[in-house]
C-alpha cells in the first residue's frame, strides 16, 4: 500500500475537456494580473498535487498559522507560507469574491484566481520567521522584502501546466506514484539535490538505498540563485553518475519543479512534504539541508524535525552526519562512523573545486567520480 498523500489526498487542479474550454473563454473578459517565474513555479506545483493539500494561495489566517506554529490547519504540518502578491494598484482593481485571470512569465493564461481575500501582512515578519533572518544579503528574504503590498488568497482552477526544461523527467506525483507501483517499489527514498552528486551524496543514497526498494533522484528546478549551476549542466551530471555508479532497476530520476527559498531548517519540512506527495515514504536530510551562507547551523534541519509529532509529517526523516574518504579507514565514512582525525579525511573547499576544474584537473576520485568531473570541466572553463 502506498504512503497517503499531504492531507489525505492529492491535490488536483488542473481542468480538462468542457471545464477547460469554458475557463479559457471565460478567462478573456477578467481582469488580469501577469506574474513572474517565481509564482508562476507555485501555481503550477498546487495544479498537479506537489504541495497537497493546498488548492491555492494562502489566506491571512492560513499564513499566521504557519508562521506561528508550522502547521496550516490543525494537524497539517507546513512551514512556508505560499502566497500571491501585487502591487497596491493592482490590488485594488480586484474584487473579493469575483475571479482573476493569471498570465504567466511566458505570456499565457495559466490560472484562474476565485479571490477570496484580500490582506497585507508585515514582510519583514514573514522574512524573520521563515528564514530566521531579516538580512536582505540572504536571498529568500531579498525576494520577500520586494514583494507588493497585497496579497490575494483563494482557490485555484489551472488552465496550462507549466513546461520546463527536461521535461520527460518532470513526472509529476501522480506519475511517480504509478511509477513505483509498477516497479513494485514500496518503501522509497528521495534525495534533494540542487548541486552534481558527488561521493559524499553518493554514500549517503547508497546506504539509504540499502534499507529501501528504490532511490528517487530528485533534483529541484525551479528558480535558484543565479550562481547555481545550471540545470542542464546538473542534469548531465545525475544521468551521467547513474548510468554508470547505480543500479538501474532500483533508481530513478525525476525533477521537481520546485522554486529554492534557501531557508534552511522550514525548507527541510517542505522537502520532505513534498517528496510524500510524490510517494516515497523516506527523505534524507543530510548537513545545512536548504541552507546558504552561514545562516543555519550544521544540523539545523535535522532538529526541527523533533518539533512536530512523525505521524502529522508521515514521511521518514533519514538523518546523516557530514561524510567523506577517509584514507585511514579506506572507504566513505562519517563522523559518526570514522574514528580518524581530519588529517585523514578528503575535503576540498568549494573554491578550491572550482579552480581546478577550471583548470582542467580532474579533483580525486575520492571526492568525485570522474565521469562527473569531466562534465563540470567542461562547464567550469566555459565560465571563465
């Protein structure tokens, strides 16, 4: 039996046939607010089920809630509030209770809004409590802090899924959850990634693995800081290591058209909300899960989780201590497991990484596997 979905069920509002002609003619006589990528990933990951049990934007009760106490409503654990904003002016052109029309980034109609609340709410407090922070150098809270002054909640009927980049991997829940059925998958392990794999990652899916059926590859995709890799890069990275590191009846690869708020220990609760809704039934959370910069401690992320009761999260939380080679030992190890000092141990600085490969040199293969590192070369001397 698979593991139930956020809330109970998978969410689905995505309209098709006569509803979906009757929306798209309706739609041209609403009033009309246009958003940008970051919304635009939101709406489309509330169409097709990935942040069940939402079925649009939050009210101000709803987000209170969340910020108070991580939970949308009473026994529904959720650490981020997802939320529309516009300007005051546009704001104000719309009426509660009557319906907007959305259009994308790239210009199409993607949604209808049933606006069932107008509100505002402190910026500065929601960039505090989800980020713990109101630095604007972090970038969660710089894209917080620029938001308009008003928010629109309500319902949402979905009129165009949202095509990304490598989309044959951008299965959604629902395809996922028949993927592992079929499969004869039942206990199922994600791994969040927005960077190459490398063998620390590497080491922590494989013992994983070792006690599930099957490893979902889950690389994010939705927007990132400009100074992440590049998706395509990223992606040549993962099918590059697992054609030739795992085994293919017992992994797979998939995206998650996810936007990345870098928030460290609230975003491990949403990963692994997420990754239920998908239908696997465990989630590694590995060292500064979501973090950036200095704004998190080390296992942050692993100790939020003891704030909520298991069975409201109902996805297992598999928690790893930072790992590495260790020369003395001869293996991957942790600081859990390796008795030897740092001396032993293989680590390189990201800067360090980067200059070599930028160099042309291959960094050790007990860090990375070189199959992956002549990707990054590649990359890395077309950056200079």
């Amino acid at each position: 039996m698979s593991i139930a979905p956020h809330g109970g069920q998978l969410v689905n509002r995505l309209l098709t046939g006569a509803a979906l002609d009757k929306a798209r003619t309706r739609a041209k006589s609403l009033p009309k607010i246009t958003v940008e990528a970051y919304p635009a990933f939101d709406i489309d990951n509330i169409a097709k089920g990935v942040f069940s049990p939402l079925t649009g934007f939050m009210n101000a009760a709803q987000t209170r809630s969340v910020l108070d106490t991580m939970h949308v409503s009473p026994g529904i654990p959720w650490a981020i509030p997802i939320l529309l904003a516009v300007s005051q002016a546009e704001g104000d052109k719309l009426t509660v209770g009557g319906e907007v029309a959305i259009e994308d980034d790239m210009g199409d109609i993607v949604a209808i809004l049933h606006l069932a609340e107008k509100f505002a709410f402190d910026h500065a407090e929601i960039a505090e409590k989800v980020y713990r922070t109101t630095d604007p150098s972090h970038p969660g809270v710089q894209y917080t802090l620029s938001l308009g002054p008003v928010f629109l909640a309500g319902e949402l009927d979905v009129l165009k899924a949202r095509e990304v980049e490598f989309q044959e991997y951008n299965l959604t829940p629902a395809e996922t959850r028949a993927a592992f059925a079929a499969k004869g998958w039942k206990r199922i392990v994600a791994f969040q990634t927005r960077n190459p794999v490398h063998r620390a990652h590497e080491y922590l899916q494989k013992c994983a693995l070792e006690m599930c059926d099957g490893l979902l590859l889950h690389p994010l995709m939705g927007t990132t800081k400009s100074d992440d890799i590049p998706g395509d890069v990223r992606m040549e990275c993962y099918t590059t290591i697992l054609e030739h590191y795992y085994p293919k009846d017992h992994t797979m690869l998939s995206i998650m058209p996810v936007n990345m708020r870098y928030a460290g220990p609230r975003e491990a609760i949403q990963h692994a909300i997420y990754r239920k809704n998908y239908g696997c039934t465990h989630f590694i959370v590995g060292r500064d899960h979501a973090g950036v910069g200095n704004f998190y401690g080390t296992y942050d992320a692993h100790y939020i989780f003891d704030e909520f009761d298991p069975a409201e999260i109902g996805i297992e939380p598999l928690f790893f201590d930072h790992s590495f080679f260790c020369k003395a030992c001869g293996n991957m190890a942790s600081i859990k497991t390796c008795p030897h000092g740092k001396e032993h141990h293989v680590f390189l600085s990201g800067t360090k990484v980067r200059d070599m490969l930028q160099a042309g040199e291959i960094p050790p293969v007990e860090f990375t596997r070189p199959e992956v590192a002549k990707v990054l070369i590649k990359w890395a001397q077309g950056t200079k």
